[in-house]
C-alpha cells in the first residue's frame, strides 16, 4: 500500500512540474526598425551613421538626397540596400533620409524617415556702432559703442576681448561698452557653438581709435 501511495504522489508531482513550466515562445517574424545612428545634427563634410537592427527582413532599400549633397558608404549615390550606411553630407541644410523595410511576412512593410540636419562650421563676425571716418571706426573717450555679432553658422556662445574699453571682457551676442582713454584698441570676439561643435575667433588689431572727447566741460564757479 505504502508503494502504491508513493507512485500516486510523484505523479500528482511530475503533473504538478510539467503544468509550472513556462511554455516556448515563439520569436518574432518581424520588428519594426530599429536604426542605431550618430547625432543626427552635424557639421558640413561631417558623417551619420545609421544601422537597420530590424529582424524579419527581406529587403531594405535606403535613399539619401540626390544632387550631390551626400556620399553613401565612400560612394557618389543616393540609395543603398546595406544594413549599415555611412553618410557624408557635403552641404548644409536639413535633409531626409528615407528607409523601406520588407519582411519575410509579406503583409508587413514599412516606411521611416528621419531628418538629418548639416550647418556650416562658424565663422565669427562683427559690427560695432562706432561711426566710420577714414576707413576706421572713431569714438570719443566717454561714449558708448556696441558691438553686434555677426557671425555665421549658427553659433549661440560669444566672447568679447575689448582691449582699452569698460569692461574689456563681456559675453553676449551684443556688448555695449566706453573708452576712457584715447587710443586705437583692439577687439577680438569668439564665437562657438557645442552642439555640433564648432569655434572661429576673429582679431582685428587697432580696430577702433578714441579720440578726446569734444564735449565741452561744464562751467565752474
């Protein structure tokens, strides 16, 4: 009886095991894309890399912009069917970037797009309030002069060197300052961005001359 018992119970057992076991599952047929890329906002001559991580796939077809803005895979062309690409774009702009996925199921095919986006490296540039008398801009010692950027390349970060001013450093797209003193100062001016990187100074030596103030003083007693 006892035997008979024990059999009874490493049934009820094994039964009670096997329905606990997880059952198999079966893996996808597909998956939407799954593109892995670099920053997708770049300078000019600069690279995206993009990669199709789908699953399932039958064919994929990528298609760059035309008009020679863009090498694909160290190539002059405009589509690929590569899992992996590697763009340079050779102009700036914002720009799409088209990928057709087909699956082993043939009822499921999709279409992304993303946008890449290229801006010129910076070119630092500017302009100052001071009027223009013989090729250079005057000011007299006491008045104020701004000085504007008017750079390129979209930079959002500025630096001022105003040799002889006050204040002889300032950051900001536009600075306002005065000379004390007569003289011809220089005026240097950074300009960078982070995101994609990108920094130009411009130096121009003896830019601005100050010259005594005409103003009259004010009568005393």
């Amino acid at each position: 009886m006892k035997a008979l018992f024990k059999l009874l119970y490493l049934g009820v057992s094994l039964g009670f095991l096997i329905s606990c076991t997880p059952e198999t599952v079966e893996p996808m047929e597909y998956s939407a894309p799954f593109i892995a890329n670099s920053p997708l906002t770049i300078n000019v001559d600069g690279e995206v890399s993009l990669t199709d991580g789908s699953r399932g796939v039958r064919d994929r077809l990528w298609t760059f912009p035309g008009g020679g803005v863009v090498t694909v895979n160290g190539q002059s062309a405009t589509t690929s069917t590569d899992q992996i690409v590697h763009a340079t774009f050779l102009q700036s702009g914002s720009y799409s970037v088209r990928l057709q996925t087909n699956f082993n199921d043939p009822s499921v095919s999709l279409d992304t797009t993303i946008v890449v986006t290229v801006w010129d490296y910076v070119n630092a540039q500017f302009t100052s309030s001071a009027p223009i008398v013989n090729g250079s801009p005057v000011v007299e010692v006491g008045q104020e002069v701004t000085y504007s950027n008017n750079s390129s390349g979209n930079p959002n970060t500025f630096l001022w060197t105003l040799q002889g001013a006050t204040p002889s450093t300032e950051m900001g797209a536009d600075v306002t300052v005065k000379y004390e003193y007569p003289g011809t100062y220089d005026v240097t001016l950074i300009a960078y961005r982070t995101n994609p990187f990108s920094r130009d100074t411009i130096q121009l030596r003896e830019y601005i001359r100050v010259i005594p103030s005409t103003t009259p003083s004010p009568l005393t007693d």
